[in-house]
C-alpha cells in the first residue's frame, strides 16, 4: 500500500476523477496555479473571524491582548494545515519563523504565493479594529466599571 504522496488524478475532497487544476465536480484545488485575489475575503466560520482563500482554506485570525494568533485550515478536507502561529504584528507573517509553514502552504498552492501572502496581511490590518473590539466586548477586562 502505498499511502505516502498525492493521489494524483482523484480528488481528495470528493473522490472524483480529475486532471484540471480543480476539481470540475467539487472545484477542489488539485494542482498550483494562479489564485485571483478577489478570492481572498473576510469571512466567518463557526463564530470565528478569519480569512476565507478560494472557499477552500481559511486562515483564523485571533489575538490574545497581546500577540496576534492565526492558524491555516482546509475547509473543503476538514484539516489543519497549521499549528497556532503566534507574531506580534500581522506583517511578521511575511517574515517570522514561526508563519513558514504558512507560507509554504501557499507557496505549494499558489503561483502567486507572494501577492497572496500580502493580501492576507492587508486585510488583517484593515480588519484589526473590529477584531480587537469584538475581542474586548467578548471578555471585559477585570476591574473596569
Ligand atoms: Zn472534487
């Protein structure tokens, strides 16, 4: 039995046959190839604020009070790509040690990992406020009236 690489030609989501870059029944990715990044959207899942990548993945976007925590899931598979990625600013995702597992799964994924990786860490900003105030309203600090 060999269980060990990508079952080429049948798709891992729904069992289909298939050649294409995605899955003509599913539209699961099966091959890298290039991600339009009006596909990257924030999004919900479950009550919790994150990234939706193509309907596909979905990048967590939490934070703690004190560190930013994102982890990568595939939606589609019902997996998780990544364990907790703890940074201090959402840009470090770009550059810290801890966020490469993030970005070689999307560097397997996407052509444009690149610009993909940059869209994530600007929507993150432009959605940082309303992240943190949910955050706050969710669990008041001890002490405050
Ligand atoms: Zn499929």
């Amino acid at each position: 039995m060999d269980g060990s690489g990508k079952m080429r030609g049948i798709c891992p989501s729904c069992g289909a046959t298939a050649h294409s870059e995605k899955c003509p029944k599913c539209g699961y990715r099966l091959r890298k190839g290039n991600l339009p990044l009006n596909q990257i959207v924030f999004s919900e899942l479950n009550g919790v604020k994150g990234i939706s990548i193509e309907n596909q993945l979905f990048l967590v976007v939490d934070h703690d009070g004190k560190c930013w925590r994102f982890k990568l899931l595939d939606t589609m598979l019902n997996r998780q790509l990544t364990a907790w990625i703890v940074c201090r600013s959402p840009s470090d995702l770009k550059t810290s040690r801890a966020a490469l597992m993030l970005r070689n799964r999307l560097k397997e994924r996407y052509s444009n990992a690149l610009e993909t990786l940059e869209t994530l860490v600007i929507i993150v900003e432009n959605y940082a406020e309303e992240i943190l105030e949910r955050k706050e309203k969710a669990a008041p600090k001890n002490g405050q009236l």
